[in-house]
C-alpha cells in the first residue's frame, strides 16, 4: 500500500493520532467530574506535533482519595483551575475537530474517559460528541491476551511491554504511554495493525464479549454486580 492511499484505508500505524486521558474526582464516570484532560497529536512517526493541557475547577470538592491519586487537591483547583465548562468546551472543540478530521484517539479504558466526558457536556448543555474512531489498548489487550496473568492496570501493562511510564496517574504520562503501548502491542500482535475505523468497529464487538465472559464470571462466583458491555460511551442507566 503506498502511502497517497487515503488516511482511512492505511493502518492505524502509518497515520497522525492522538492520545487522550483524564484525571477526575471519582471512579464512577456518570457522577465524576473532570479535573485535569491531556490531548497530545502525534505523527506517524511517533513525534509529538501539539500538546494540550487543562486544569479545571470542577465545582465541588475533590475527594482525598482522587487526590491521593492524580496529586490535585480541591484548593489546587479552584486558585489555579479553569471554569470547568471553559474546559469541558476547549476540550470537547479539540476532540471534536480531531475526529472531524478523521484521526483516532486513543484512550485506556477509553469507555471511562469518554463517558465521564459525555456526562459533563450533558450538564454543561452542550452538544454530544460522537467517539470515532477511538482505539483502547486496554480492549486490544484482553482480545489478544486473554488469559493474561495480573492486573491489566496501565502501570502494569507498560512495564510487561517495556514502555516508560513516568509520573503515572497524571494525564500527561498516562496519556502518552496510552499511544506508546498500543504501538508496542501491535508491533506484537500484528493483526492490530489495521485502519483505525475498522479497529473501532471491531472493538464495539470484543468490548461486549468481554463483558459477557466477566458477567458470566461473576455469576458463577454469586457475585451481583452486572458488567456494562457499552463501548466507547456507557449509557445514562446504571447498569454497571
């Protein structure tokens, strides 16, 4: 293939990209809040071409727990932060135009990110994004690796892969390692290496059947909780 074919037809690989992470108050992302966002574009050769940060207020307090987490504490915030729908609106316009354009965003766990993000447009008033085509290492791993042994933290994952994660837990780091550690599992597992539209659209497929074989886990254990299979953006129902 050469490389005047159309963006959409080349791999994912051979193409711009971007990388996208978020730091918030909470773990449940229908109720959390956005604290920090990073966005970083990055050429097909792996150069970082622009890199967006932001700091929010988010309007309530930031739990010590999420600040033991991310390092940002409630007063942090409101001395140093942005308005928060200033950032859910900067940032929104940039992911929006970076799909508009037809680059993929990749994301850990993407379907946190996306969802916590969809959540604050909705409070905010604004329009809805529409996710595509989004790429999560966290999905590609438990397709390509099933039976992997340990926990599939970003953390971990780096480290069995070899890519360097420093000052984890910042959406700085753990946006850019995000984009490194795909890169490394497909140069491991080539049949990753595709156009990113049809990587999303097959994602759609693999994140519910992973929900399926965690929810069907879970009933064999007798415990309760019921997976939520909806990627790239949970729906409103609490279901997870």
């Amino acid at each position: 293939m050469t490389s005047d074919a159309p963006a959409g037809s080349r791999p994912w690989t051979q193409c711009p990209r971007a990388t996208f992470d978020l730091e918030t108050t909470g773990p449940n992302p229908r109720t959390a809040r956005i604290v920090t966002a990073s966005l970083i574009l990055i050429a097909p050769d792996g150069e970082v071409l622009r890199h967006g940060e932001w700091l929010a207020d988010p309007g309530v307090p930031i739990p010590e727990e999420a600040a033991a987490v991310h390092g940002i504490t409630t007063e942090h915030a409101q001395e140093h932060g942005a308005p928060l729908k200033q950032v859910v609106y900067e940032l929104a316009s940039a992911i929006g135009g970076l799909f508009s354009d037809g680059v993929p965003i990749f994301a850990f766990n993407a379907v946190y990110d996306f969802t916590v993000l969809a959540r604050e447009l909705r409070r905010c008033e604004m329009p809805d994004l529409a996710p595509y085509p989004v790429l999560d290492p966290l999905v590609f791993n438990k397709k390509v690796d099933k039976y992997h042994k340990g926990k599939r933290t970003l953390s971990n994952l780096t480290q069995e892969y070899g890519v360097e994660l420093e000052n984890a837990h910042t959406s700085a780091a753990d946006c850019l390692a995000t984009e490194r550690l795909a890169g490394a599992m497909t140069r491991k597992y080539p049949q990753l290496d595709m156009p990113a539209g049809e990587l999303h659209d097959l994602q759609i497929g693999w994140a519910k059947e992973q929900a399926a074989d965690l929810q069907a886990y879970f009933d064999r254990i007798g415990k309760t909780s019921k997976v939520n299979g909806d990627w790239p953006v949970q729906p409103d129902s609490e279901r997870s």
